[in-house]
C-alpha cells in the first residue's frame, strides 16, 4: 500500500460509503465539505482508482470502491479488537447474524451464556434473510452468521463451523382435520406455506415435492417468519414447511403438530460461517460457547 495512505483517508472513505455523500459526513467530523472532498480525491490518487461515482447528490461506489471497502472494514475492524485486547477493562461489540433457524431457542442460550461470562462485551444481533447476512458478512458489517450452511459457491473467504443437524418439518395446527393423512395427499388439499425462494431450505423442499408428483403445487404464501407462519397456520388448515428449530416452542407446547414426511434428505447443516483470517474481541469465545451447547444438544 502507498504509504501516503492514512487512516484518516480510510475512516473518511468508509463513512462516506455509509452515507452515500459528504455532506453529512463533513458536519459529523465538524470540517467543510470541500476539506473531506481533498482527503477523499487524496485517496483515489493514492490508491490510483475512482472510489466513486457522482450521481447528483449521491455517492455510488465504483467496483474498485466496493472491493477496497470490504478489505477496508475488515482492517479497521481488526485494528479496533486489537486496541481493545490491550485496553485493561475494555469493552466491545460482537456482531452476529441470525437465521431464523437457530434464532428460537439455540442463539438465545449461545448469547444468555456469553453474557454470563463477559458481560462487557455488547451483542449485537442482526436477522433478515440468508442473502442480506452473507453480503453484511462479506462486508464486515457483521462478524459471522450462524445458521444453515451456505451453499459452496459462496464459501470463497469464508469458513463454516459445523454444530449439529437440523431437519426441515412439515406443520400445521394440531387439530388440522388432515393431520392423519399421508403428508402428499394432505398437501394436495391444503394451502401449503413454502419458505421464499431465496431461502437456503427451499431446494429441499422443492426437490421433495417432484419426488411426490407436487411440483405443480402453488404455495399460497411464502415466508421463514416464526411469527407469520404460526399465525397463518393456527388461523387456517394451511400446512407449512420450515425448519425445526423455528417452531421448536409451539411444538412442545402442541400448538403445530408435525407431519411426517418419511424424507431423511430434508436434514441439513446448523453452523457458524465467518470470514477467514478476521477475529474480533470476543469471536472465539463465543464459538466455544457455542460448540460446548451444541455438544449438550446432541
């Protein structure tokens, strides 16, 4: 790196991309707009790239810009963990992305006992589907995603950590007047509730349905949303295929009854997945934390 390049030229660069213009990032630094511009043109001659590109008001960045800025956060956010593991006392944020697979009842657990043990240290969870996660992940906007396993195209620069299997489940409410009937026949005669279409469950579900002469079958609603899909289900004789651990409580309760769908294939992989070579105050712990869990669940 040319070491005309500064921190102050990095961290300006990266509030920018936050904001998307100057202006505001000038007022939260207290300079003038044009002192941010030079320390921003200072950067892309550095760097020899256009980091932007000026849309009217708006800053876009450039496919040289959203490279660097990925790099860029991972660095600071290591440069940061590492100036607090030398503060006595020191505080920090964990930032962990949620699918809604383990977010029921295994996260929870993971974060009631890290809190426990390093009450300092903020958690911060961020939940949206599995897409979102793994760009925020690639990003650095979050520290690792815990969840399903990505698929392999995905796992460039990344690692996955396996903590057991989970199995995707056919429910409905537990007085479903075909709760009796092989799963095929009951799905055929009930609005049927599908994870979206960029959900990482909805391969196996689609494959399971050809398997049974349904691919025809037109879902009435799509969604992973604890609460939609429960709601959905207890108000109709809609059916619904979701992973366990999302309904894990309404089924000890007896609220969903579970369907059995005889297909071992809709089983998959619960993990963490995080960046390669990237740690942060509090990542390893938590993975202990989380392993030793898993062990007890099996």
């Amino acid at each position: 790196m040319h070491p005309g390049v500064k921190l102050r030229h990095i961290r300006a660069f990266l509030e920018i991309a936050a904001e998307g213009g100057l202006s505001s990032v000038a007022r939260a630094q207290g300079i003038t707009q044009p002192a941010l511009s030079r320390t921003l043109a200072e950067l892309e001659t550095l760097l020899g790239q256009a980091m932007f590109l000026r849309q009217g008001r708006r800053m876009v960045l450039t496919e040289a810009g959203t490279l660097f800025r990925r790099h860029a956060m991972a660095a600071m956010q290591a440069l940061e963990a590492a100036a607090r593991a030398v503060k006595p006392g020191g505080s920090g944020v964990l930032r962990i992305g949620v699918l809604p697979s383990v977010a029921t009842r295994f996260l929870p657990q993971v974060m009631l006992r890290f809190r426990e043990l390093h009450p300092a240290i903020l958690l911060a969870a961020e939940t949206g589907p599995h897409f979102h996660l793994m760009r925020l992940l690639r990003d650095g906007a979050v520290d690792m995603v815990v969840g399903r396993l990505p698929g392999s195209s995905e796992m460039a620069g990344l690692r996955f950590d396996h903590l057991y299997e989970d199995g995707v489940i056919l429910v409905a409410r537990a007085d479903h007047p075909l709760r009796d009937r092989p799963a095929p026949e009951a799905l055929a005669a009930s609005p049927l509730v599908l994870p979206p279409a960029t959900a990482l469950i909805r391969p196996a579900v689609t494959d399971y349905l050809s398997a049974h002469g349904l691919s025809g079958l037109r879902p009435a609603f799509e969604t992973v949303s604890l609460a939609l899909g429960r709601g959905l289900c207890l108000g109709s004789d809609a059916m619904w295929f979701i992973s366990h651990g999302v309904v894990i409580h309404e089924l000890e309760r007896g609220e969903l009854v579970e369907l059995p769908t005889g297909a071992r294939f809709l089983s998959g992989a619960i993990g963490m997945t995080r960046r390669q070579a990237i740690s942060v105050s509090g990542l390893s712990e938590f993975e202990e934390i989380a392993r030793e869990l898993a062990r007890d669940k099996a």
